[in-house]
C-alpha cells in the first residue's frame, strides 16, 4: 500500500484501540467522540482492507492483521513521539547539537571569537561548523537544512529568507602607525586617492560599495594589491604603506595585533546593515530559535528592527 495515500492520523487511533480495546476509553484519551472513533476505525478499515477489529464482550478484539502491525506501529508512533520531545526540549547546558554557520572570511575574525567563548559558557557540548558564504550551493544548503544560518553583508539572500539585522557599521580607512598618512587626523580626498591601496574583492559580500562611491564622484584609486578575501590584510598593511578601506568592526579587532590605525573616509560611504539569515524550515526550530537569540544578545543593536518575513 502507498503510505502517501493513507491519513497517519488513524494509525494513533488504530494504536490506542489495541492498548485499550474499548472504543469509549479511546475517544475519552484522544479528546474524540465515540462516533469520531468508530469513523477512523471505518476508515482504517476500508484503507487496509481489513476488519483489525472485532466486537466482543470483553471489547475490540484484533484480527491476526492488526496483530501483525501492531509492534511496527507502535515503533514508528514511539521514534516519532521522542523526536517530537527532543525538539520541544532543547536545552543549551546539556545539548550536543551541531550548528553549520555561513560567513565570509572577515565574518569569521568578527563573530567567531566572541562567538566560541560564549558558547563555552552557556552551551559547552554545541559545536559549530562554519562554511563560506561564497559557495554557489548556499541558497540550497540552506533550504534543506544543510545550514543553519548565514551572517554578514549578504545581498543574495535578501529575497526569501527570514533575516534579523544585528547591527550597521560604516567604513574607514586602515593603515600602520608608522604610514605617512598615519599622523594626520583627518586625511584629505587628496592625499586618499594619492596613496597606494589594497583592494579586497569579497566576492558573494556588498562591501563594494566604495568603489561605488569614488565612482560616483568620478574618483579612482591607485591599487597596489587586489586580494580575495581579509585573511592576509593585517599582515599586508602592517608591512607596508597601503591603506584599505574596510568595514570598522573588523578594524577594530586588527588594530592591536598589527599595530594598525584607522581613520575616517574623507568621502561619504552608505553604511552596511549586517544580518543573521535563515530559512522558513527552521524558523520555529526550538534548538535553533535559541541560536538566534544567542547571536543577537551577543551582537545584536536593539534599536534595529528584529525579524522580517521572507518576501
């Protein structure tokens, strides 16, 4: 029989009668009036092309068939109810669950250290599994489930998506302390466009919008070096005398380590909106309800508007 073709909702029915063998205590356990009860066991029996049950005086009696599905039946229903509990119960403390995350490079050296040291605490059996965004299989992955969230500046996932904004940052100009341009306060539109850049692709991102920018004001940059991603970028600045122009929060976290400065743009540049993505299949996932929250308490800006509907 095509298992497609048959309600499952009977099947519950179907167990009960075996458990209690009165159809009165089984409409009373289900919240069904007795007629209710007698209508799904018709039905069940037309489907299955069986009687399953006989009357007698001491109750529903099953037939040799109903004896036979009975265990599988009760099996099924069982794996279903405690995978229905699992998901109802999800608690951080004790969970092992695993997470895939999609972020680009420089989401990585933003989100993932807070990100660890948190889940330490509050959830130390979760672990993460963090892929780029840039793959060309993102928008599928995460419609079958395959990843849990995408972070960042993500253009591509503005359509059809749920998305909670955490936070927007604008951009500025980075540089070692020891570049010329390090000592001036403020950089002029002059000396910016004069000195040599490294330009970062960050392909699959909007961080482009820079260059829209000077464009707009028919205004071009001298690059030096063109690199795919953020990795390299403290290492490259703090060893030479180009400047980058990069999103401030990761400037932030590369300040210290690379004795590097920043400075403001002497252009206007439109702000980025970084968002938490998902897919409406996991949207009231109890386990991933919690990671979401967690994200935002950790980076999350209040006065930005939470949670849109796919469009």
């Amino acid at each position: 029989m095509d298992i497609s073709k048959l309600d499952l909702n009977l099947m519950v029915v179907f167990h009960h009668l075996l458990l209690h063998k009165r159809v009165s205590a089984v409409a009373d356990l289900l919240g069904m009036s007795q007629p209710a009860v007698s209508s799904a066991l018709g039905r069940l029996r037309a489907s299955l092309g069986d009687e399953l049950f006989l009357r007698t005086q001491k109750g529903m009696v099953p037939t040799p068939y109903a004896l036979q599905l009975a265990e599988p039946v009760a099996v099924a229903l069982d794996g279903l109810q405690q995978a229905l509990n699992v998901r109802a119960a999800f608690d951080p403390a004790t969970s092992t669950r695993s997470f895939t995350l999609a972020m680009t490079d420089v989401g990585e050296m933003y989100f993932l250290p807070v990100l660890i040291d948190a889940l330490g605490k509050a959830a130390p059996g979760v672990t993460l599994q963090v892929v780029s965004v840039t793959q060309a299989s993102l928008k599928d992955d995460m419609a079958a489930g395959r990843i849990d969230l995408a972070m960042g500046l993500l253009p591509q996932l503005q359509a059809g998506f749920y998305q909670q904004a955490l936070f927007r940052q604008h951009y500025i100009a980075l540089m070692r302390q020891a570049h010329p341009l390090a000592g001036k306060n403020k950089l002029t539109l002059t000396a910016f466009t004069q000195a040599e850049h490294v330009r970062i692709l960050a392909s699959g991102t909007g961080h482009g919008r820079v260059d829209v920018a000077l464009e707009q004001q028919k205004l071009r940059r001298h690059f030096r070096l063109t690199v795919p991603h953020y990795v390299a970028l403290g290492d490259v600045l703090s060893h030479s005398d180009l400047i980058a122009t990069v999103p401030e929060r990761f400037a932030d976290r590369t300040l210290r380590p690379f004795a590097l400065v920043k400075r403001a743009l002497p252009i206007v540049v439109d702000d980025s909106a970084i968002h938490q993505f998902w897919h409406s299949r996991l949207h009231r996932d109890p386990g991933h309800q919690w990671l979401r929250q967690f994200t935002s308490a950790l980076f999350g800006d209040a006065k930005l508007p939470q949670v849109e509907s796919p469009v």
